[in-house]
C-alpha cells in the first residue's frame, strides 16, 4: 500500500512540475521559437541558452543582459542576442531597435534594457504574482487564429488589463496611390469605442478625402477576446505562416497586389505599419511586440520562419477581427460616421518620414482645384511628383514606442 501510495505521490509531482513548466511556455511550440537559440552544441557561461526562463526570472535577465561576459567579442555576437530575445519573449514587448553603422550599440542597448526594467516595475511584476491565480484561457480567441483551428488552447492563463488603448496606422503605395489607414480601440467595462478613417491619393485627382467609420454596437466582451487573440498570435506568429498578405496577379510583370482584405485600390506597394502596442490608461506599454520572423532548430524548416512581408502580427490580427466591407461584408460593422474631414487631421501629405521630421510640405497646395488656371494645375501636379518621387526612395520606418 506506502508503495502505491509513493507511487502516485510521485506521479502527481511529476505532472505538477511538468503543468507548472508549460504554464510558462508561450513564445515556443516545437522546433518554432521567438527566441534565438544555437543551432548547434556550443560552450557557454550562460545558463539558459538551452531554455527559456520563466517570467519570474525577468530581474535576473535584466542583470544578465548588462552583465559584460555575454557582451561577445568585436564583431560577433554574443549570448546577449540570446538574452534581449528570451526578454522580448517572455514580455511581449520589443524595446530594442534595427541598429546602423554609425549608431551607438552600447547606447542603444542600455536604453532598451532600462526600458524594460520600468515595463518590469509597472506592468510585469504585478502580472508574474497574479496571472497564475487571476488568469484563464480564451479558446473562442485561439480559435481565431487561422493556423489554430486545429489546435489545443495553449494552458498558460492570460490576465488581461481591465482598460486599455491601441493605435494603428498602415500606409502603402506610391504617387496617387497612396493609401493610409488608422485605427484606434478604446476599451474599458464603461465604454468601448473602435474608430479607423482612410484615405486614397489625398491631394491628387481621382483622389478621396479622409472617410471616418466606426465599429457598431462593440461589446466589452468582444474587445477582450480581441485583445486575447492578438496576444496569442504575438505568442505563435507561425500560426500565420499560410496567411496570404496581398493578392498578386502572377501575370503581371510588375507583381504589384492589393491588400487582401482591404479594397482593390489598396496597393501593397512599400507597405508599412506603425503600432503604438496595447497601452494602459497612462500610456506605459503593456505588449508591444508585433513579429514577423523566428526561429527554429528544424533545419528543413528554416525557410517558413518569416512572413511573406514584413508586415507583421498586429495588422494581420485587426484586418481579421475588424474587417473591410470588401473582405467579408456579412460580417463587418464600419459606418461611415463623418465623409468630411476632421479637425484633427494631419496638415501635411502622407509622405514618407525620415528619422521622425516630416518631409512633406502643407497639404493644401496639393489640393486640385476644377476650374482654376491650367497653369497652376500642371506647377502643382509637377512639383508633387518631384517631392513624392524624391521622398519614395526612403523607407518607411516601423515605429517604436516609448514608455
């Protein structure tokens, strides 16, 4: 009978240890994870560069991740790669930035870590003591993911924020084609508010002005269910590997698309997204994350660790939850709310920007006038040409979002 009675005790530990240790484990799924890892045996002082360290482990990364023996030499990357991915892991949120020739690394790096040391002491601590205890599952949100369809519910809890607001903005094409998107949800169990307006060629002929739109009747329950399925997906972005982002003709030489899901004037010329995250009612980031490549130990896999663009979780997530009366008509709920535009507006074209200050000049003189001069029509037809073209050969940065 004590042998029984041993036996089962053991058992039910291993279980417990075992349900403990996946309750932690989102960001990785098989040979797919967020986090760099080695794909081959090496020797190292850095003790989880084989496994991802739980959430209560967070104070000592941000140790080790200034700690100068995981620095590496000049020139090659060292243990650190490992440790800023295993935070952005365990976090959901992405601090640290696309670095250049000439920019600060060690700068740039302690300014990352210090960023998600104060995500730590506002948001994360208090979510490693309660998540466990206060959170639960959402498998109506895992559901709503394509590639999940098939899948169990992952069974680490979610604990999402009470109240919380996210902003959006996508842009793509060139010239006349321009298209910019915004979007903004606010929510909180008073009131929940969705709002996006969009534009097509502003200031060109042929060309609309802002269209405001709200989403009708949105519930508390649905804005959390969103918010859980957005999370999940920062947690497996390779349940997306088989969505497709544009519509290409393959007959066309050019191989320019629109964007699926959006109307068919949507280019996805130089597309682009900006993602202020998920913010809390003071604006400190709560997730911010929006991936669109990772890794993996499965060499015949290597290929489908990123997307088909560089477009990456966030925009994909709204486009299905929130979508286009062109996309699924049955389903959406836009109104147009104002065909006017609005006070708030931006002032100048939508141009590229470059390291934050604006290269456009005001919008109204683009604006075609019928009827006025035909001289002045083509000076302005000219000049917005020149400018847009000198202006396309910049990238449209991704922004990062302060705390």
């Amino acid at each position: 009978m004590k042998t029984i009675l041993l036996a089962i005790a053991v058992f039910s530990y291993i279980v417990g240890v075992a349900r403990s240790q996946e309750t932690d484990s989102w960001g990785e799924s098989g040979s797919y994870t967020k986090w760099m890892r080695y794909s081959y045996e090496i020797d190292s002082n850095y003790k989880y560069v084989k496994t991802l360290p739980t959430l209560e482990r967070f104070p000592e990364l941000l140790k080790l991740a200034i700690d100068p023996r995981f620095k590496g030499k000049p020139g090659v990357a060292g243990d650190r790669v490992i440790i800023v991915s295993q935070l952005r892991t365990i976090s959901r949120c992405k601090f640290d930035q696309l670095l250049y020739a000439d920019s600060d690394v060690e700068g740039e790096h302690r300014s990352a870590i210090a960023k998600w040391k104060q995500w730590w002491d506002v948001y994360g601590k208090r979510y490693a003591e309660e998540y466990r205890k206060e959170g639960k599952r959402y498998p109506d949100a895992w559901k709503k993911i394509p590639g999940a369809k098939n899948l169990p519910c992952p069974s680490y809890p979610l604990l999402l924020p009470d109240s919380w607001s996210t902003k959006l903005k996508f842009r793509s094409g060139d010239y006349g084609g321009i298209v910019v998107e915004e979007i903004e949800l606010h929510a909180s169990p008073q009131a929940c508010k969705l709002k996006r307006r969009y534009r097509i060629g502003h200031g060109w002929p042929g060309g609309t002005d802002w269209i405001n739109e709200e989403w009708n009747d949105l519930t508390y329950a649905e804005t959390q269910e969103f918010l859980a399925t957005l999370t999940y997906a920062v947690d497996n972005p390779w349940l997306f590997l088989g969505d497709q982002f544009a519509n290409v003709d393959t007959d066309s030489r050019l191989r320019i698309g629109s964007v699926r899901g959006r109307p068919n004037k949507w280019s996805n010329y130089y597309p682009g997204v900006e993602w202020s995250g998920i913010l809390d009612r003071k604006g400190n980031v709560i997730m911010n994350d929006d991936p669109w490549s990772w890794h993996t130990n499965d060499f015949d896999g290597f290929g489908k660790t990123m997307f088909d663009d560089t477009i990456g979780i966030a925009f994909r997530v709204f486009r299905d939850a929130f979508p286009d009366p062109t996309y699924r008509p049955k389903e959406s709920r836009w109104t147009t709310s104002n065909k006017g535009e609005p006070s708030d507006a931006p002032k100048d074209r939508a141009s590229s920007i470059d390291n934050g200050k604006s290269t456009a000049v005001p919008r109204d003189f683009y604006r075609y006038r019928k009827g006025g001069p035909q001289l002045r029509q083509t000076l302005v037809l000219l000049t917005s040409y020149i400018l847009t073209a000198y202006t396309a050969t910049r990238q449209f940065p991704t922004m990062h979002q302060n705390l």
